[in-house]
C-alpha cells in the first residue's frame, strides 16, 4: 500500500457509495437509543455499573457469532441481502421496547432484546464493510471512508441532540424513531444499490502490485488469515484502540451523571455527543488531507496518543468547559483512527474473503470494547469512575507506541521486497 498515491476527492466515487452515505445519514440520525444505552440501564431499569457492564459483555459477546455468520453469508450469498434482512430483523426488535418502556414489570425485558438487535446489527457489519471494500480502490478508498464516516457523524450529531431532549421524558418515541430511520435506510439499498460481491472476472482482475495483499486466496478463513500477520497483529492493537474507545459510553456518561447530577448529566452527554459529532463534521476533510501523505498505520499510532490525552485528562475534570476540550482532543484522535483502519484493513484483505475478513478483523477488534465495560465497571464500583482514566491515559500511549513500531517493521520489510 501506498498512501502517498491517494488523491482525495468527494466528487469521482461509485453512485452506489453516495446513496450509501445518504443510508448512514438516515439510519444514524435515529441511532437514538444505543449511545444512550449506559444512562438507559442506570437511570431507567436502575441497573448497578456492574450489572450494565455485564449486560454490556453480553451483547458484545453475542457478535461474535452475528459477525461471523454475517461475513461467511456475505460472501456466499452477497452483501446486499445480508445488510437488508439482518438490518430490518434490528429494527423489529426495537419496536416492543416501547412498549415495555411504559410499565414497570416489562422494564427488563428491554436489556434482553437490546441485546438481540445488537446480534442482528453484528450481521449487517461485515456484509457493509465488504461492500465498501468492493466498491473501491485503493486510490478512492480514504476518500470513500472518510465521507461514510463523516456522513454517519451528520446524522448522529442531529440524532444525539434529539436523543438529549426526549431521553428522560419521551423514550417510546426513540425506539420507535430507531426502528423507522432502521426501515427507511433498508428502502435505500433495495431501491439504488446493486449487489457489489466479486465475480470470478473481478477476482482474476486484481493483478498489480499496489494491490498485491487483495489478491484472492485459496482456502479458509484462517488459513488466509495467518498468510497476514501483520493484518492480524493489527488487529489485535485495535483491540486496545476499541477498549478505549469505549468509554464514550461507558465510563463518560457515568462521570457525567456523577458530577452534574441525572436530570443534567443527559441533556450534557447529549452536548458532547454533538460536539464530537460536529467536529467530525468539520474536521474529517481537513485532518485527512493533513494526513493523507502519512502512512495508515503511522496515523492510527497519531489517534493513540490524542486517545490518551483526551481521555487521560478527565482525570482532573469536574465542569462543563474541560469536559468538552477533553471531547475535542479525543475526536481528533477518532477521526484519524475511523478514517485510517478501514483503508489499512481493506488493502490487506484478499478479495475473495472480504466479508469473513471483515468479520474476524471486527471480532478481534471490538473484543477490547465488549470485555471494557464489564472491567471499568469493577473498577468504578471499587474505586471510583475518576480512576478509570489513569488506566486509559497508560492504555493509549502505549497501543500508540506498538502500532508505531509494526509500522515501521511494515516499512522495512516493503524495501526488501522492492
């Protein structure tokens, strides 16, 4: 791979990208009740961290086999179908939970068929990410990325603020919102987008060099895994990354909940959620054309050290201000990550496994995130939220360090090649 060679542009890409983005838009403005989940299960079902962190776990757990199932499907049935039915199999889900929400006997139910939805997403996950792989190239795909992930952040910048307003007083209105933004993005894909899985033609066509690790590969998944472990190396320091990343709902909501008290701890949370969104908004085209000379792998060690600081400093914060430089700093650190891992992960991955390639890379990944709330949870109810964030600060430099040096191990064993 080389990203000296990408040329960034928003106006040469596939139209099947732009009803895409025009899908996460949709489908992310009413993403009302998964960044909400932690300060639903405290506050409305009355849930202790631990219990939540275990409930956590338990969704995040089940995605593994969500996510498997869907990548294996994706590849031998396509992309298309697998992100229709597993995506309209979440929003059925949603729909009973307002009903729930309304009586104090069927409150905890709602945990158990959260976590179902959350198993029917996973599916949809690698199906999408496989789409994406195959409806670029290398010299697009930062451009593609970066414009998903900026239109995913439009739709949860207005979604958050919503979510803030009715969350204490309205929350039958946000499942339901789910549930219809979940329908409206499936009518998309049917209508304007083609099915994207490679035909034996596209398999054949994959033959230069910048793209010599997308070449197909006989054999299993983890036969072919294995023929890339700087992939899978890769994918274990994500590991780390998703574990920090998943304090934004986990441990954040809670300080802010601790500090400011439960009737302005979401309106706030639902203020920062914003501010990361907007600055996503307005700040993805300008870091990656900043960054779009420096190597991926150099750039998600960059985002580590903005996750340590951003996070780390919450440490010493107790008001509103350093709550949201704290969000600012971290963000940076999100957009340089979001905009780099999917671009490293797609020019590594053979192209007759995308969807298991996918599936197995997010599996690795978001381990971090599925077992990090269940462990903070331990610590928060042992010592305190506040001491989470040492941990993080310690976490963040050094999965930076790490990515930094296979980088540069990356780096050398190219000119050998060469």
């Amino acid at each position: 791979m080389n990203d000296k060679s990408i040329k960034l542009t928003y106006f040469d890409l596939p139209k099947s990208v732009y009803v895409l983005v025009f899908s996460r838009i949709i489908s992310s403005m009413g993403n009302f009740v998964f960044p909400f989940m932690t300060l639903l299960l405290t506050s409305k079902i009355a849930l202790a961290e631990r219990q939540v962190g275990l409930f956590l776990l338990m969704a995040s757990a089940l995605q593994i086999p969500g996510a498997l199932i869907g990548g294996k499907l994706s590849d031998i049935m396509g992309r298309k179908k697998i992100m229709i039915v597993s995506t309209a199999l979440s929003a059925i889900c949603l729909l009973p939970c307002a009903v729930f929400i309304d009586y104090a006997d069927t409150l905890m139910y709602i945990p158990w068929v959260l976590i179902l939805a959350t198993f029917f997403n996973s599916i949809s996950g690698p199906a999408n990410s496989a789409m994406v792989n195959d409806l670029t190239v290398p010299g697009n795909r930062q451009a593609a990325m970066s414009l998903l992930y900026m239109a995913m952040n439009v739709g949860t910048a207005i979604g958050s603020v919503v979510s803030g307003l009715l969350f204490n007083n309205y929350m039958k209105i946000l499942f339901i919102g789910d549930a219809l933004s979940k329908f409206v993005s499936i009518m998309l894909l049917l209508k304007f987008v083609k099915e994207s899985k490679p035909s034996n033609e596209d398999l054949d066509h994959i033959s230069d060099l910048s793209r010599i690790d997308e070449k197909p590969e006989g054999g299993g998944l983890v036969s072919a895994l294995l023929k890339r472990p700087k992939l899978l190396i890769f994918a274990l320091l994500n590991m780390i990354y998703s574990f920090i990343y998943a304090q934004t709902h986990f441990s954040m909501p809670l300080q802010v909940n601790s500090i400011f008290g439960e009737e302005l701890g979401a309106g706030y949370f639902g203020t920062l959620n914003m501010i990361n969104c907007l600055e996503v908004i307005l700040l993805t085209t300008i870091i990656t054309i900043i960054t779009r000379k420096i190597r991926s792998i150099y750039n998600v060690s960059i985002a580590g050290i903005f996750y340590a600081i951003g996070f780390g400093m919450l440490f010493f914060v107790n008001n509103l201000p350093l709550f949201i430089l704290s969000t600012i700093i971290w963000t940076i650190g999100e957009i340089i990550n979001s905009t780099n891992i999917g671009v490293y992960i797609a020019n590594h991955t053979p192209i007759s496994h995308r969807g298991r390639f996918n599936a197995m890379i997010n599996i690795i990944s978001s381990t971090g995130s599925s077992i990090s709330p269940y462990i903070m949870g331990s610590i928060i109810e042992g010592r305190g939220v506040a001491n989470v964030w040492p941990i993080i600060f310690i976490l963040g430099l050094t999965a930076s360090f790490l990515m930094f040096l296979l980088g540069s191990y990356e780096k050398r064993t190219e000119k050998i090649l060469i």
